[in-house]
C-alpha cells in the first residue's frame, strides 16, 4: 500500500515517506496550502528610504523630487543640462556643483538651503543659491573677489560701512 501524504512536510518527517531522513527544502517565506500544493508568497512593499527619512542635503530634495515626479535620472538630466551621471553622482555624494544650484532650485520648485540671520552668512547663502563664484559675486557688488574670500571664509572682519553696504546688496536681492 502506498502511503498517502496530504501536507507535504509529511514527505519528510514519516517513516516510509519517499524523501524519509531528508533535511525539508528551505521555504524562505514560502507557505504551502494543503490543497494541491499550492505556494503563497507574501509581498512585502517596503517604502522608499527617500520618503521615511526627512532630505537633509539639496541632493536628497533632488532625488525625493525625481521619484515623486517618476523620473528617470536621464530625464533629469536633460531638463538640467548635465549628464546622468552627473545627477548619480548628485545624490549618492550629497553635494551639486555650485554653478547648477540655481537649476536645482528651480526643478524643485523651492529652495531647501535656509538662509541664516547673521549678515556674512547671509551674503554667502546669496552666493551659493544663484551659483556664484567669487568673481562674479565681487562684480556684482563691485568688490575685490579677494576681499570677499577673506571675509567670507572669516579671515578678516568687515568694517561697519562695508557692512553696511552688504545689507543694502542682500535687501534688494
């Protein structure tokens, strides 16, 4: 008489059964209905890291914008004129060039980068968010690029005119 198995665990665990002294196969999940052997295997959705962590860099406000708006990184690319691998880079480093901040601000629609209170501060948020170098910053304020450098990076202090001056720069910006 061939004995019959109705749970396939059965195989394995009675004497007599086929695969008798056999390790079970490993299920990794995997259900198996008494019924002809069906197989269930339960779907997970884990959410995206991008949005159950708060972005913190531009890079990251880039990326989480890219997969709300279901882009490819070649899509982006070409809307900000820069290589896709350049957008790869973008947000697994966590930085963007300083001349592409301007177009990364406005493919997100609003600027992540918080401007601070303190006047310096303030000039080189101004500096960075339009994608300056100090060259230009310095031609737009009609400043040596080098005395920006040293007050920026705080080298030197400036006096009260000079300060003066970047708050009447930085109010009409």
């Amino acid at each position: 008489m061939i004995p019959h198995f109705s749970d396939p665990q059965d195989l394995y665990a009675q004497p007599g059964g086929p695969r008798h002294g056999c390790p079970p196969p490993l299920t990794n999940n995997l259900k198996i209905a008494k019924n002809g052997f069906k197989v269930e295997i339960p779907l997970i959705v884990l959410s995206l890291e991008e949005f159950t962590r708060e972005p913190v860099t531009l890079a990251d406000h880039l990326r989480r914008r890219r997969i709300e708006l279901d882009l490819y990184q070649k899509e982006v690319a070409a809307k900000l004129d820069v290589t896709t691998s350049t957008i790869w880079n973008w947000e697994n480093t966590g930085s963007v060039y300083l001349r592409f901040i301007p177009q990364v601000i406005n493919f997100l629609g609003y600027n992540s980068i918080p401007q601070p209170e303190d006047l310096l501060k303030k000039l080189a948020w101004y500096k960075r968010v339009n994608g300056l170098s100090l060259e230009k910053l310095g031609t737009e304020m009609g400043r040596d690029p080098e005395q920006l450098a040293d007050w920026l990076s705080g080298r030197y202090y400036p006096c009260r005119k000079n300060l003066g001056m970047f708050d009447k720069f930085l109010a009409y910006r």
